[in-house]
C-alpha cells in the first residue's frame, strides 16, 4: 500500500510536498515524494489529499477502562474528593469493563493515537487490546498500603502476570505501582523486581497533587484521612519525610528509569534527580486543568533534558480521549513550546517513554503507525497547522492495517 497526500511530515523538523510512504506488511519500505516512491512500487494507493501523512500520536498515560466514566463524576478542585467518587463508581463487572476498553481504543484511534500506555486494574481487560488492532503497552496496576492490604496487591499483580497474553508486536505488558500514599515500599520493590526479570517498562503516578507532598513528609492531610475513612491502617508506616521523587530514588525505583505520571508537582532538585535518573514524564494537559492544578513544570522538565510525553488520563478526568485535541489545548495553554516540540512530546518521545522501537518517525524499516491529519491549508508552516483548532484526524494506521478512515 502507498498512501500519499499534499505534505508528508515524517518527523516534526521536515515537510515533504506531495510525500508518500510505501508500506509493506507492517512496515515502512520507501518514503519520499509521491513520483519518486511511485517509481518502483506499483501498490494500491490510498490518497489522503489536502493532508498531513504523519507519524501517529503515542498516548503515554490513559485509563481506558474508565471510558464509560464520561460525566459521572463531579469535578472538584480536591483530588481526594474526586478519587472517593471514584471509589464509588467503581466498576468491578469485567464484561462492562471491557466493552469500556473497546469504547476507548475506538475513541482513541479516531483521535489519531497509533499507541496507548494503559493502565489496567480491572477484569480481562489485557485480552481485549491483546486482539485489538492499537499499539499498546499495558501496565497492570497494583496497590496496596496495609500490610494485609500489601499481600493482596503482591498477589494480584503476580495473578495478572500469570494470565496475561504473551507479548507480541502490538501488545506488551507493564507493571505499574499505583502511587505513593496507596502503595507500600514492599509492593513497589516487588513491581521493580518483576519489571526487571520480565525486562519491561515500569509506570507510577508521582507528585500529583500537593497533598501527596503532604502525605510523604508528615503523614498527615488529606490522603491520610481518606486511608482513615476506608480502614486502611498506617500503623508500623513511617513517613519519609522528603519529596514523591526522593522517595522513589531511596527505595530504588527511579534508578529504573520508569514512566513517572503527571509530576504536576516538582522542586528543582527533584527536577534535577529525574533528569539525572533518565526516568521519563508523562504530562496530561486538560486532565492538569481538570483538577485546577498549578503551572506545570514541563518547560523545566524539557529545559533540563527530561524526556517529556503526553497523555489523557482518563473520561474520568478529560473531555475526549482525542490525542489531537490534547495536542491543540497544549499549543493553546504552554506559548513557551514550538509546534515542532508539541509533535516530538506525543510522538518519538512517548515512544522512548514506553521504551518501543521503531515507533515515533516515518522511517525505512519503522513500524506503519501513520496517521493523516486534514489541515486548513492557510498558508501558516505545516506544523503550526496540524495544531489548528479546524486540523482533524481523517485516517490511522498500525502496523501497515488501516484502523480508522474518516466516513469509513
């Protein structure tokens, strides 16, 4: 298969005009202009006209199986409010789970993201993006605080391991402590000791909100008092007394390098500890914006030479799981960040978030992951348009299969 259109961008730093890519199975096999890759291979062409042939987005931090969540929750400026709504909500039906799944990884093709790094904790939930065409590593979640609490998120994540499909191309298992003030010392080492021996990513959400902070250096505040509310004992726990990022460096798990989410909350010496670490960030605009959180600190994330990626989080905490219109509200909110920086943090740097190959670029021998975003043709860079609030993604493509197709 050919597939050509007006400009193509195989990376964020070069335009081709009238580029096409040439895919075989699920590869990339010549890339260039349209008469020039048209020369020697006489494929079908899917023309995708007054277009952007681009790499596809990489959503590095997303709760698929709460997309049924959309408008069940009320928005609240204090996390731990929302988290107990969650709890209530909390849909432990697997066949109602995974039909939430399938609903996101639709929603989130359809928004033109190739790659999802999921976080799983309900269900069967690993078999459905097993068969689903979307690129995806799954991280299966584990908590546990408690020390009765401890042994049970220890199992758990031993079972989900023990079940899940064998990876494969598309589909790649994770392990993901949840955060802090719900997961011990002891499950944390535990997830680092199976990452290690299975040679996989490792994600935890970090320094999410301020009261996170709180909760390290006292033990006190709002997460105490929700443990407190649902019975979860403190007893035998002391605090660390320093910040989320220190405290994963003490115990071992930021030497790892792991995806660290949100981190919406940093110092500069915390900053310095997680470039100097090679851990990666995961940052989720609107869902940022969703929970009235300060400035984010991604300029010093970047300026400090932190690998940077971008996600949605989940319906739960977001409007769409459209990895484009996260993209535009971010061209909106940050003025500090080029076009060609917004297209590497949801391309080649989520990719080298979630530590795949060959994902992230149109190149030679790379994986197919492309999609095609309708642009206003102003006259304005091709990058910059991409970012335009008119820009739409009309095709996906995974690994050389087209996925979704506008009107399709």
């Amino acid at each position: 298969m050919i597939l050509r259109a007006k400009y193509l961008l195989p990376n964020s730093l070069r335009v081709i005009e009238n580029g096409a890519i040439a895919i075989h199975d699920s590869q990339i096999v010549d890339i260039g202009t349209y008469a020039a890759v048209r020369k020697w291979d006489n494929s079908e062409v899917r023309d995708v006209g007054e277009a952007v042939i681009m790499p596809g987005l990489v959503n590095a931090h997303t709760h698929l199986e709460l997309t049924h969540h959309q408008n069940l929750l009320q928005r609240t400026p204090r996390f731990t409010d929302w988290l107990t709504q969650l709890i209530q909500t909390h849909q432990s039906d697997p066949e109602r789970v995974n039909a939430a799944i399938n609903d996101g990884i639709e929603m989130s093709l359809t928004g033109g993201a190739t790659t999802v790094g999921d976080i799983h904790g309900v269900g069967k939930s690993p078999h459905i993006h097993r068969d689903s065409p979307i690129r995806a590593v799954v991280f299966f979640e584990s908590t546990g605080f408690s020390p009765e609490r401890t042994r049970i998120g220890i199992d758990r994540i031993n079972e989900y391991l023990a079940l899940s499909p064998q990876p494969d191309a598309l589909f790649h298992p994770a392990v993901s402590p949840h955060a802090p003030y719900s997961t011990s010392e002891r499950v944390y080492r535990h997830c680092l000791e199976l990452a290690r021996s299975r040679d996989s990513p490792l994600c935890t959400h970090l320094s999410e909100t301020k009261d996170e902070l709180e909760f390290l250096e006292s033990g006190t505040g709002a997460f105490a008092d929700l443990l407190n509310a649902y019975g979860i004992s403190m007893s035998g726990w002391t605090p660390p007394k320093c910040s989320p990022v220190q405290y994963l460096a003490q115990i071992g798990i930021l030497a790892y390098r792991p995806l660290l989410a949100h981190c919406n909350y940093l110092t500069d010496a915390d900053i310095e500890s997680v470039a100097e670490s090679g851990a990666s960030v995961a940052f989720c605009p609107r869902a940022h914006h969703y929970f009235h959180h300060s400035a984010h600190p991604i300029w010093r994330l970047i300026r400090a030479g932190v690998n940077v990626a971008i996600g949605t989080d989940s319906l739960a905490s977001n409007w769409t799981l459209s990895m484009l219109d996260e993209l535009m509200y971010l061209s909106k909110t940050q003025a500090s960040l080029s076009p060609e920086t917004i297209i590497d943090l949801a391309t080649i740097n989520g990719a080298r978030a979630l530590s795949l190959d060959r994902v992230g670029k149109l190149e030679n021998g790379w994986y197919a992951d492309v999609i095609g975003i309708a642009i206003p043709d102003n006259g304005q860079p091709v990058v910059q348009q991409i970012l335009d609030e008119s820009a739409q993604n009309i095709l996906t493509v995974v690994a050389g299969r087209v996925c979704f197709e506008e009107d399709s």
